[in-house]
C-alpha cells in the first residue's frame, strides 16, 4: 500500500507569490523561505486556496521527488508546517487560513452611499498637525523640502499665517473624533500673531499637545514657553547638523529651568553619515534625554540614503512583522492613516505631498476626512498599490511609504527590487 | 540593524503611534474572531473607550 501524508503550512504562516517567486514568512520566529521552482510554487499556490486551507495530501511519489522533500524539510526546519501521516485522521484536516476583512471597509460601504461611510468616520482621525505660521529668519537646508519627507518646519516667501478662528473651529469639530495628537509647527509658532490666544486655547483642550519649533526658535522665549500647560504637552526640538552647540546647550537649559527635560525630544536633521557621530556626541555632552535622527534627501545625497536608510531583507525580518502588522499594511498605510497636516496657506492634506484635500475656513474635518476615505489617496495607499512593490513578494512585510519615497521619487528604498 | 534604516525609523514611528494613542486615553486593541462559513478572519480594532465600538485603524 502506497504511503500518503498531509502536508499542512502553519496559519501563522504568511504567504506572498508574485510572478512565479514565492515567499513562506513565519511571523513568529521572523524566518522565510524564498522559493522560485516551479513545482514549489505551484505547491504553495494550491496550499494557499480556499479549496486546500493550507493542507494539501502528498503521495509516496511526491515525497520522493528530491525538490519536493527538500522543501517541506525546510518548512519543518522553520517550523512552519509539518507532514502527518495520512492513517492518523479520518478525513482531511482543516485550517482557518487567515484572510484579512476589515468590518467595515469603506470599498464595501461606499456601496451603501456617502452617509453610510461617514456614520462614524471621525473615528478614524488620530492626528492633526497645523502649519500656524511661516515666517522664519532662519537659513537650514533642509527647509524647503524637509517637511514634506517628516514633520518639519518650513518657511515661505510671502508671511502667511492661519485665522485663529479657523483653528479652534476645526479642533473644536475634531473633539468627539479619536484624535491623540495635534502638533503645532511653524515657521516660527512663536511669531504667530494670536500666539498667547491660541496657547490659551489649546492649554483647555482636552487632546494631547505637541509643539514643534526649531531650537534657535526657542531662545528667549522663556515666558511663551511657562504660558503652556504642561498636562499632556510634549516638545519636539528641530535642530539642523551642523550643531550650534552653545546654542542649543542654552535651550537644553532653558527647558530644564522650566522642568520641561523629560518632555522634550530632539530631533537632529541629517544629510550625511558623519553628523551621526557627530550628533551622538552632541546629545551625549548635553545629556539630552530623548533624541532622533531624521534624514534628510537633499537631492545629492543618493548614496548616504542608499548606505544607511534603503532597507534589506535581514533587516526586514529582523523586525519579524507579526501578521497584525501585514494585515493592516494590505488594506492601509499604518503610517499616515488618521493623519491630517494644514500648511499655512489654509491648504488641508492627508499628506502633504499629495493633492489637497480641502481648505482650512471652507471645508469641515468631517468633510475632508471623508473626502480621504473616499479616494484613498494617502491613508490607504500601501506598497501594493505601486510599483514596483506591488510585484515583490516582501511589500508587505515592508515599511509603509512615507515621505521619503516622493522626495527619491522612487518607491523601493531597498535593495530587494532593481 | 543600522539605526537609520528606513525598516528601523518606520517601526519606532510606528511604536510612537501606538503610545501616542494610549497617551490620548484612547484604549485600542485588536480583536481576531473567525467567521464561519467563509473562514475569514476579521482584523478589528476595537474603542473600549466607545463600549467596544469597531473601528478600522493602522
């Protein structure tokens, strides 16, 4: 009598193919399996249908062929399936293969009309951050393009600044929403006309506050600063590489003075490799207690960004993405979602290097929020919608998109696809 | 890991997210149940703060 097995994959298991490559990633132990023959390909095809649910019945004759029987060992080897004998059940055994649904996916709503999607769209807001101002006397170089690639200050030509009203209107509408986070930025906010007003404002509402100001912004602007309630308000410090150290080591005294050391968090703009060092040296000396680096892409700086930023495979699975993770990157971008920016010209964006999607004083949040959801332009926009990701079996195991890939204007800051 | 690679920068954003949400007295959490007969699993998020009301989110 012939001898037959199930062979089953983990549902932990999650499974890519894309133009005839196949990818096994166990989310648990962050371990894959890159298969490109095409009898395993095809295997994993019919593994991964509905019909199968991840089990399929393998013959004497198929444990015999040598491609086939390396395989599953390395699949067992990663513990991400196994083979049992056929003779211990009675049937074929089953398993819930995960398949990503979200309840209430607005494709699906928007079926049912516009007021059926926005029954409780303000839900999806999480953060809002607004330009107030863009007036600056500063020279960085990172001030033209920076806040389009990280949230980052930016001045204009002609002064602009937003309607005091207007502001407290739209984060007025935002209170019954799921808002975490509004983020005030400038220009210099402390050039803000209606500075006080807007401090005054804010110090009552209820939703946690960050102002972000560049550090040369901060000097002599100990009373604006003792204005602001401290109850959930946090500080982001912008400081541009080169360091001016004395500078800044004035500012980090400003703010401890205040009490404000623990809810500061400095944020170091770089546009090359050594100003790594440079910087660590920099927040090492100052004791700062809470520091970043944001890269900047100047245009001329490709291979810093190739070296250091693009990613690898080691290092995708490194962060070993749990199927959570690839779920919610399939249907949405994890990292703009929820997210609204208004710039100083009143101009309302899901992001900023997108098409606006309303104006400040004319259209409400509720209407923009919608209109985002509506064309999903930014906050559902993930690796499979672009290339060419879409065609790479790791675009979800990938970081979502982010700014930086309209400032390289390329999607694939990796060395994974040519 | 290199500290500044874009896998590294994404996930500490993404953390930042997640703490940020917690911090704004929002309670998320993920809800995974199996809907028979299509075997599909939802991927909810749930607002307990909103008595269990079922979100989509990041």
């Amino acid at each position: 009598m012939k001898k037959s097995s199930w062979f089953y994959l983990d549902p932990y298991v999650h499974i890519a193919i894309k133009q005839g490559h196949a990818l096994v990633y166990n989310t648990l132990t962050g371990q894959a399996l890159e298969e490109d023959s095409p009898v395993i390909v095809d295997l994993i095809k019919k593994l991964n249908t509905k019909k199968h649910l991840l089990v399929v019945e393998l013959g004497e004759e198929e444990l015999n062929n040598p491609e086939i029987a390396a395989f599953v060992g390395r699949v067992r080897s990663h513990f991400s399936g196994d083979l049992i004998d056929k003779s211990y059940s009675g049937g074929k055994p089953l398993l819930m293969r995960p398949q990503v649904k979200v309840q209430k996916d607005v494709e699906e709503l928007k079926k049912g009309g516009e007021g059926y999607v926005g029954e409780e769209i303000m839900n999806y807001l999480t953060e809002i951050s607004l330009y107030i101002d863009n007036s600056c006397t500063g020279e960085c170089s990172s001030c033209a393009g920076g806040y389009r690639q990280f949230l980052s200050c930016t001045r204009g030509h002609t002064p602009e600044e937003l309607e005091i009203e207007d502001i407290k209107r739209f984060l007025n509408e935002a209170q019954g929403s799921s808002l975490f986070k509004v983020t005030i930025l400038g220009g210099d906010i402390f050039a803000y006309s209606k500075f006080t007003e807007l401090v005054g404002y804010l110090n009552k509402y209820s939703k946690p506050k960050t102002f972000h100001s560049h550090y040369l912004h901060l000097e002599g602007r100990e009373e604006e600063i003792g204005q602001i309630d401290r109850a959930f308000t946090s500080f982001s410090i912008q400081v541009d590489v080169p360091v001016k150290e004395d500078r800044l080591a004035g500012v980090a005294a400003m703010l401890a003075r205040l009490g404000l050391s623990q809810d500061a968090h400095y944020l170091f703009v770089i546009q090359k490799e050594e100003e790594i060092d440079e910087v660590e040296a920099v927040a090492s000396r100052l004791k700062l207690a809470q520091f970043t680096f944001k890269p900047f892409y100047n245009g001329n700086n490709l291979a810093f960004f190739k070296d250091n930023i693009f990613v690898n495979k080691a290092e995708l699975l490194l962060l070993k993405p749990s199927l959570k993770q690839i779920f919610s990157r399939m249907k949405l971008n994890p990292l703009s979602f929820g997210k609204i920016t208004v710039l100083s010209n009143r101009g309302i964006y899901a992001n900023v290097n997108a098409k606006k999607i309303g104006v400040l004083g004319r259209d409400s949040l509720y209407d923009v929020v919608l209109r985002e959801m509506f064309t999903g332009g930014s906050w559902r926009r993930s690796r499979e919608r672009v290339s060419p990701c879409k065609s790479c079996v790791y675009c979800y195991l990938c970081p979502p998109l982010t700014g930086y890939e309209y400032s390289l204007k390329r999607n694939n800051l990796c060395n994974l696809v040519d | 890991m290199r500290k500044l690679s874009l896998a590294n920068l994404a996930q500490n954003e993404l953390q930042k997210n997640e703490a940020n949400k917690v911090k704004g007295g929002a309670c998320f959490c993920t809800c995974i149940c199996t809907c028979p007969p299509d075997y599909k699993i939802d991927l909810r998020i749930a607002d307990k703060s909103e008595g269990g009301q079922f979100i989509m989110a990041g």
